[in-house]
C-alpha cells in the first residue's frame, strides 16, 4: 500500500535573501505493509491537546481553544439537500480543525507575518491563531502587528468578536474587522 506524505520544507537561497520566506509543500508516497502498521485513532480531546501543544499562549486563551474546538469538532457536519434551508448552514460552526490551525500558527510563526487578512472568519477559531502568531512576531521585531479579519454573516461575526474578547488580553488594537458596507464597523 502507497500513502501520500505531505512535507513543508523553508526555502532558502543561497545568494539572495528572499523575503518573505517560501514555503514548498511536497508530496511523498511512501510506500509499506499495512500489517506492520497498528492503526490509532487519537479521540478529539487528544487532536486538540496535541494541537495546542505546539501554540505558545495564556492559559486562558489556550482553554478558549480547548471549548471553541470542541464545540467545532461536536457539531454535525453540514450535508445541503434539497429538503434543507440554504439558512440552515448559517448559523454552523465553521471552523479550521485543530491540527490545521497549529499549522497555519506556526508557518505564520516561522515566516515572521506581522500582517494578516482572514477572508470568512467565521466564530473566529483560526482568527486567534492569526492574532497570536501576528502579536508575537511583532513583539520580536519590536513593529505593530495587525490582523484584519471579515465575516459576511452577522451573527458569525458578532461570535468571532465575543471570542477575540476572550482570547489573550483582550486588546483589540491591531484587530480590525471588515463585513459588507450594510455592516462595517472597526473595532479599536
């Protein structure tokens, strides 16, 4: 049996200093028996914990991540059918799972992103992960940092708001919010 091994390496030229860094995402089959391989699956609690393990944040904002994850992975998945109201999937939680949001923390980490846009922040889960990664490259480099998220739907919106609140100090300098011209307001 053949698996696909994705792998992200930084690329560095040699003669020439690229900013901002690049980033190649590569695809390895590998190939082995399957019978030498027990198969785990990790329970949500363990994906999230494994997640945060790799995210340097208060324990407050840590614990906001634990519940807002949570809560993302509990929901049923979102399945249109013709019998269902396109406003049936407006008020679900949308969220990037929990590995990927590690992902995205630490490349915006190893890139030294000071700042980011976020099309479609939904409840504002990876939003966090944004900020947290944008504040602490910005208080390496001693420069502001600024992260500038936007929501269609106003009541994903209003969530997102309420958790960027609850996440780390609560600042909301360098946060801005961006939502259609019937619903623009900056927060600041």
């Amino acid at each position: 049996m053949t698996l696909t091994c994705h792998m992200i390496r930084h690329i560095k030229a040699h003669s020439m200093d690229l900013s901002p860094p690049l980033f190649l995402i590569q695809s390895i089959p590998i190939t082995y028996d399957s019978q030498s391989i027990s198969t785990h699956v990790m329970s949500d609690q363990d994906r999230i914990e494994q997640a945060l393990a790799s995210v340097v944040a208060a324990p407050a904002t840590l614990q906001l991540l634990r519940e807002l994850h949570s809560e993302a992975l509990a929901e049923p998945a979102y399945v249109s059918t013709d019998s269902q109201p396109v406003s049936a999937a407006l008020d679900r939680f949308v969220a990037l799972e929990p590995e990927k949001c590690a992902i995205v923390y630490l490349l915006l980490r190893a890139s030294g992103a000071t700042n980011i846009v976020e099309a479609g922040t939904s409840f504002g889960v990876s939003t966090i992960y944004l900020a947290l990664a944008a504040k602490q490259n910005a208080l390496l480099k001693n420069v502001s940092a600024k992260v500038i998220a936007t929501e269609n739907e106003s009541t994903k919106a209003i969530r997102a708001q309420e958790n960027w609140k609850r996440s780390d100090s609560g600042d909301d300098s360098g946060r801005h919010w961006l939502f259609p011209p019937s619903r623009s307001f900056s927060l600041g």
